[in-house]
C-alpha cells in the first residue's frame, strides 16, 4: 500500500537553545494549529509533533483531543479535520517508524533551516521529487533555535532556506512550513 508520500515533523529534540545547547523546546499551541491546518490544506495526512517528554506528549495530546472530542469538535469542524492529522511521537526515529509502515521503500529525512548550508537542493527541487509516490519523505522543521547540526548531518536532503528580499530569513516555523508547503505541493488555479 503507498499513501501519502509527504509528511513534517515538528521537532522539539533535538534543538538547539540560543547559546547553542542541545535541548528540548517546549510545545507550542499555535504551532500545532497552524502546521496542523497547512498540513491538511496541502493534502497531507500526517503532521508529527516529535518530543521525548511525556507530560508535552500529554499536553500535545490535550490540544488535539480538545478539537478532536465533544464541543470542539462540534464548535470548529474544519480544525478537527486538521487536528486528526496530528500524531504526537517521542522522536524522530519512531516518527519515521510510523511512516515507514506504509512504504516498501526507506523514509527520507529532509532537514530545513534559515541558514545556506552546501549541498543544499531548492525547494523546487524537492518538489520534482516527491511525484514518485513510491518514496516517502518526512520533512523535519525545529524549533527553538533550530535543528542540530546532527540531525543536518544524518539528513538524507537538506532544503535551500527560503529566501527574503535581503539578509533576514528567520521565518517563524509556522510560516516556513505554509510557505514550503505552498512551494512544494500547491496547485495555481485560474479561479485564486
Ligand atoms: C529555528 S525555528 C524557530 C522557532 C521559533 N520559536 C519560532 O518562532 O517559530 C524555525 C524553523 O523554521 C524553519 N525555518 C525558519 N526560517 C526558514 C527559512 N528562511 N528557510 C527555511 N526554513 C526556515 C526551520 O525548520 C527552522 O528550524
């Protein structure tokens, strides 16, 4: 069976912290809404939130479930659809683990950053190869001050940074993640 060959992964471990420790982030609300809702809106159906403490996979799980259940999910149909893509997971490892059951061909792990690094392929790139539906790619996107260079250095693809019209590009992950979406899997339509 081959489903669909994109997913993110919102990385809470491991990032680094401002003075370049490796750390675990904390969960951000907004940030599970908003790549939850890009995810859906870009046809994917998996968005994992990667943290390996318990009580954030506890919290990660509440935000879900609160849209997911009962009033929520009564109040705002449209965010239960984004939200049941959400699978909250303790690492990247098991993140991939869970992706993987679809596929006969191994998850390519595809790191991101605001920073140029060699070897880098754009984005239009990236997207000339995710027609194959054969192989699955799980994009992984940090938070905090950015993913480790560990997680570049094990990477299979990493992404040119989405560049501005002069030296800064800090994008908040939420709005790299829509703007790579958009890039990678939107569609122009005369009617938009
Ligand atoms: C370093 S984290 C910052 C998290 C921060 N707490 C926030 O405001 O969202 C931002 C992540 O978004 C992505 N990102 C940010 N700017 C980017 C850019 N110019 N090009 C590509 N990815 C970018 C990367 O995945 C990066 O790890």
């Amino acid at each position: 069976m081959t489903g669909n060959n994109l997913a993110i992964a919102l990385v809470h471990h491991p990032v680094y912290n401002k003075h370049h420790e490796v750390v675990t982030s904390a969960l951000t609300n907004l940030d599970q809404h908003d790549i939850a809702r890009s995810s859906k809106t870009f046809g994917l159906d998996r968005f994992y939130i990667v943290t390996p403490s318990e009580e954030q996979r506890k919290l990660a799980e509440r935000i879900s479930g609160h849209w997911q259940h009962g009033w929520g999910a009564d109040y705002n149909p449209d965010r239960k659809q984004a939200l049941d893509i959400v699978r909250v997971t303790p690492s990247i490892a098991t993140a991939v683990e869970d992706f993987q059951s679809g596929f006969s061909e191994t998850v390519k792990l595809v790191v991101t950053g605001a920073a140029t690094r060699p070897g880098s392929i754009a984005l239009a790139a990236f997207r000339t190869l995710l027609q194959d539906p054969e192989q699955p790619y799980l994009l992984l996107l940090g938070t905090g001050w950015g993913l480790t260079d560990e997680c570049f250095a094990s990477a299979d693809i990493t992404l040119k940074p989405i560049a501005g019209n002069g030296m800064y590009n800090h994008l908040s992950v939420r709005s790299a993640a829509a703007i790579m979406l958009d890039r990678i899997k939107g569609i122009e339509r005369e009617d938009t």
